[in-house]
C-alpha cells in the first residue's frame, strides 16, 4: 500500500506546493476532513481555514481563504483562491480578509438577498475565527 | 536640397530616436520574461480547474437545473463582448488587431439584429472602439496603475461581469484578446465566457473515477461556475500581457532596424554633399586663380 500520495496545492497566480504527503487535512464546506492516501475520490469546497500537510520531510501549515480540493486516484490537489504559509500572515492581512468578508456581508445585507446573507456571514465568521485559531 | 547642418541636425534625430527604440525593446525584452513566467505559473491552475469543471459539467450540465451560467439564459439576443487590450501603444499591430476582431464580430452581430454592448479593458481598445461604438460601451476597467496584473484584477472584473450577468444585462459573454503563439506570432482570439462550455481534456482521464461529492454536485458547480469564468479572463489578461510586450519588442527592434538603415543613406548623403562643397570651392579658388 502507498504511504504517500502526491500533494499539489495551487493558487490562480503559482503553483506553491508539489510534494509527496502522508496526510494532509483540508477545511472542507461541511466540516474539516483528513486525506489520506488510497482516499476515496472527493472534490469539496473549503471555506476559509487552515490546511496541514504532513509528509515524511515535515509538516507545514497555510492559510487558505476558500477553493476546492479534489481528492483523486493518483493524489490530492487543492485549489486555492488564495494560500498563505501559515508563518507568513500577518494580523493586517487577515484584518483586510475579514474587511473584505464584512463589506460582502454588508453588501448582501443591504441589497436584501436572503440567500447570499447567511453564506456571506458564515465566510465572516469563519474568517474571524481562522485569526483566533492561528493565534493572532 | 538641405544644407549640411540640416542633414547633421537630422542624423542626431534619428539617433537618439534608435536609442529610445533600442531601450524600450530591453525592456520589452525583460517584461516579456516576466509575463511569460507568470502565464508559466497560472497554468497548473486552470488546468486542474477545467479538468475538474469539464467533469462536473458533463454530469450536471445537461439537467434542467444546471446553474445559467452553464446553461445560458435561453436566450442569445444580447451580447455582452469584453474588449481586452493595453494600456499603452508603440507595441505594433496588437491593439488594433484586437479591436478589429471585436469589431468585426460586433458588425456581424448588428447585422444578425442582436444587441451588442461592450465591457473595455485596457485603454487603447476603448480609444480604438470609441468612433464606432461608443454609445454601446457599458463600462471600462482601467488597468493603468497596476504593474502586473494580478488574480485580484481578474477577480474585480469578473465581479463586475456576474453582477451584470445576475441583473440580466445580457445573456451571451466573449472576450477579446491577444493569444501568445510566440515573441513574433500573436493571435487575436474570441473566447465566450458566459454561457460557459468546458470541454474534457485529453490528460482528463484521472475524473474517469467516481466522485464523492461535498456539498453536492449542484452546489459545488454553482460556487466553481463564477471562479472560472474569473480564472478565464485572468488567463486571457496573462497571455495578453505576454503578447503585448512580445509585440512591442518586435515592433522595437523593427524601428530600431530601420533608424539604422535611415542613419546609414542619411550618412551618405552627408558626405556626398560635403564633397560637393568641397569640389564647388576647390573650382572657385582654381578659376579665381587662372583669372589672374
């Protein structure tokens, strides 16, 4: 059986990883989940949160604020809209994220479309508590 | 005939104009590296994207609920065509090739008696497109103060797209802009956005399994749909970024030739009419002296 599995996780702008990886646990929409190799194939969605990848060369951390992951035969790749090594964010960029989550949900509130307030709103909150988890 | 310093005055023109042609082409040169590398980079990403796209809609698309951005609203009577070009000229024949494609598809669909608007990014297509069309234009992205064009650009535009989409502005999205061959082939290129078509790709094989799918299907599609049509137009601003300076390095070193070729026949024609005087003297002082 095959410990590792191919990692890749790419941003629209880079590719920031490629690596192989024993376990790697991804912020799914419905909840957090852990791939592992020899996973059964999965796409979800992410909200924002934390991904950690561990492989037999060490584990890292980055922060992503929403994509999808598609688990597939051959590896997981994660498609990021925007990924951030965990040690490189900074209290003003998560502040512009959550600035950015607050004026979406604003705006929806304002606009009065029911559907998109409580998705904008739980981006809000997930985005505050991604600052509290981190520890910043 | 132009006097000897006219021809001088002239010669250190040109000059100084091949060293500005010579300069922008160096720096074209580096740009162009850079933009290259940076097309390079986003191509991981979109590639996985319309794999995983290409799956999705083959399962989902063809259902009476499938989301409109993939379906269309039923409808092709207005058109919404995104004009992409550069901020700034002296690049050859790349603006205008842009503008002539979208303009050409604009007359074709006046004449089929759709409805044409016209969303300009960059510049140079809305000066290019104002004569004509400008009482179709709904909106224009200045991208002059940004160096690069990064995801966030596309994002902003993107936005603007959906939103208008969303208030059923228009039913049928193309953009126009500049695919890179290579330094010296630039190909004006439409692509329609909205209704999005993702077609399987040959390397798609690893979506031959089933998925599980979290949340479902639907929801997930519906939450892809407006990334991609953001990851669409910022593939196209990359490759009309590496197109742009590509062009303009060709074009720079074409007028850098060409100074050179024009410093070389003004050259001679200095010095002959420099003999020329020479000559006419020569016969002054030598007729002056047989008079005696």
């Amino acid at each position: 059986m095959a410990d590792t599995m191919q990692f890749d996780l790419v941003s629209p702008e880079r590719s920031l990883a490629s690596l192989k990886a024993t376990a790697v646990l991804i912020p799914g929409a419905e909840g957090d989940m852990t791939a592992m190799p020899m996973h059964a194939p999965t796409i979800t969605t992410l909200r924002p949160g934390l991904l950690k990848v561990e492989s037999p060369e060490g584990n890292s951390e980055y922060v992503v604020t929403g994509g999808f992951a598609e688990i597939g035969v051959e590896g997981l790749s994660v498609l990021a809209e925007k990924a951030i090594p965990t040690g490189e964010l900074t209290r003003e960029q998560l502040d512009t994220l959550i600035e950015e989550a607050r004026s979406a949900h604003q705006a929806a509130v304002d606009n009065e479309q029911h559907d998109l307030v409580s998705d904008a709103a739980k981006l809000l909150a997930d985005m505050e508590a991604l600052g509290t988890h981190i520890g910043l | 005939m132009p006097s000897l310093k006219d021809l001088k005055n002239r010669i250190q023109s040109v000059k100084n104009t091949r060293k500005i042609t010579k300069a922008m082409q160096m720096v074209a040169a580096a740009k162009l590296r850079r933009a290259q590398e940076a097309a390079e980079e986003a191509r991981p990403y979109a590639k996985r994207f319309n794999a995983v796209m290409a799956g999705l809609a083959g399962s989902v698309g063809g259902s009476d609920t499938a989301p409109k951005l993939i379906s269309g609203t039923g409808s092709d009577q207005v058109h919404l065509l995104i004009v992409l070009t550069a901020e700034r000229g002296l690049c050859g024949g790349f603006n205008s090739n842009i503008s002539k494609l979208a303009r050409q598809k604009a007359n074709a669909l006046k004449a089929e008696g759709k409805t044409v608007k016209m969303l300009t990014v960059g510049k140079k297509g809305r000066d290019a497109l104002k004569r004509d069309f400008e009482d179709l234009f709904v909106g224009h992205v200045d991208l002059a103060g940004i160096k690069s064009v990064g995801y966030a650009n596309a994002q902003d535009i993107a936005k603007d797209v959906l939103s208008r989409f969303d208030a059923g502005e228009f039913d049928v999205a193309t953009i126009f802009y500049s695919g890179f061959v290579n330094v010296v082939t630039q190909v004006p290129t439409e692509l329609q956005i909205i209704p999005a078509s993702y077609e399987a790709s040959d390397d798609a094989d690893g979506l031959a399994a089933e998925y599980d799918y979290e949340p479902s299907e639907e929801a997930i599609l519906a939450d892809l749909l407006p990334r991609g049509v953001a990851t669409q137009i910022f593939s196209a601003l990359l490759e009309n970024g590496a197109s742009e300076q590509g062009a303009r390095m060709s074009a720079m070193d074409n007028a850098t030739r060409n100074a050179g070729e024009m410093i070389d026949k003004l050259t001679i024609e200095y010095n002959r009419s420099r003999q020329a005087v020479i000559t006419s003297e020569l016969i002054e002082i030598i007729s002056g002296a047989e008079a005696l």
